[in-house]
C-alpha cells in the first residue's frame, strides 16, 4: 500500500480561495487523477489499494515533513 497525496488545485491558494479541483499525486509529483471533489479523489485512491493522504493545512503542503498530512 503506497502513500498518495490529495491536493486541491490550484496548488499553493491560501485558505479561503476557490478550489478548481482535487489531485491525486504520488511522492514525486506526479498527478495519477484529477476530480471534482476531494472525497471522490480518496475514494478513487483507496479503491486503487493506496492510503491517501491530506495536507493538514492548504498552503502546506510538503510530502518530506509528515507532519504537514493526515490519513484520510
């Protein structure tokens, strides 16, 4: 079971800004799917056998400090 980040879009908004939408990423960056809302994104990722990850805080968000995720 892999860790698998979701993050609203666009990447780096303070809190209060619109989301357009919700990623996937693994631990390089790299988007694996796009959706709507962040409970179909941590829906998507367990049902592919990973644990999902959300950043604790919108603007932080970096995959090196564990403190900054929660499981989901």
């Amino acid at each position: 079971m892999a860790n698998v980040y979701v993050e609203p879009r666009p990447k780096g908004c303070q809190e209060g800004s619109a989301i357009d939408d919700y990623v996937v990423e693994d631990g390089a960056d790299q988007v694996l799917k796009t959706f709507k809302t962040q409970k179909e994104a941590i829906d998507w990722a367990k049902q592919q056998g990973d644990h999902p990850l959300v950043a604790r805080v919108r603007h932080r968000n970096d995959k090196k400090n564990p403190d900054h995720w929660r499981s989901a």
